[in-house]
C-alpha cells in the first residue's frame, strides 16, 4: 500500500497490515504483516543543495535516521536534447546508514547530460517476515523517499 505523505510519523512506529485471503488453488490464506519504521525516520538534511548538481563537482548527499544496518537509496536522472536527440541519463549508488552521509563521485554525475531531472534519497526499513498459507516466503517492508527536482549544469 502507498500512504499519504506526512501519514508516518517522524518518530516512525508500528504499522499493520491485514489481508483477508482467498480460498481455492493457488490462493494465499489470511495474513498479518507488520513493517516497523525507525526513530527517527530517514531526514534528508541536504534537498536544497541538491537542487542544482554542479555535475564535475559530484554530489554530496546528507541525512540523519534511518533504519539501523540498512543502506540509503540515493539516485537521480537528467535529460536534455543535444545535438536535436533526446538524450537522458540515470544512476543509482547505495550507502550504509551508519555515516549519514555520501558523495555521488563527479565521474558519476558528469557522465548525465546538462539538463534537468530529479534526485531521489529514500531508505527501506528492515525486512519482516510472515506466513500464510499459499506463500513460500511472506516479507513485508517499507520505504521513505524524498524526490525534487534538479538542475545538472
């Protein structure tokens, strides 16, 4: 399920979820599965600086929270038209949680095209399992992400 923004607390917390389930082949039976989000949530402490991404300098990226022992999910893209084509690009890197910090290399960023696009910094909370009947492997997990708007020059 997608919640509203603003729906979890920055304090994180405990959250549900239930299904019902099906009868008949291949159907899976009733569950419950609970996805537990940190304290305090992944802030991204650095959005406005990311808003235009000097492209041969990289791309420092800051936060505090987060989930402990996971990785931050921090990626981007840029398109522009060079040349009369539609050219666009992306990258993704990962970094554990633990610093609160990491720099997107300049061999990265320089490689996308002068143009705009976005930069995204997200963080998954830890994995927890729950079974059901009709299920192999039942794993429930969230995700907090902060999407803007970017300028690469």
């Amino acid at each position: 399920a997608q919640l509203p923004a603003g729906f979890i607390p920055t304090s994180g917390g405990a959250f549900t979820f239930q299904g019902s389930g099906a009868s008949g082949t291949g159907s899976v039976g009733p569950f419950n599965a609970q996805v537990l989000f940190p304290n305090p949530l992944l802030t991204w402490t650095n959005q406005s600086a990311a808003a235009i991404v000097t492209r041969a300098a990289g791309l420092p990226i800051t936060w505090n929270g987060g989930a402990p022992n996971t990785l931050v999910y921090i990626s981007g893209s840029s398109s522009a038209t060079v040349g009369g084509q539609s050219v666009s690009a992306s990258f993704t890197c990962f970094s554990p949680v633990a610093p609160g910090q990491f720099t997107v290399p300049s061999y990265i960023t320089a490689a996308l095209p002068a143009g705009t696009g976005n930069v995204i910094v997200g963080n998954y909370t830890n994995y927890q399992s729950f079974t059901a009947t009709g299920l192999d492997v039942g794993a429930a997990l969230g995700f907090v992400a902060y999407d803007i708007n970017a300028n690469y020059n």
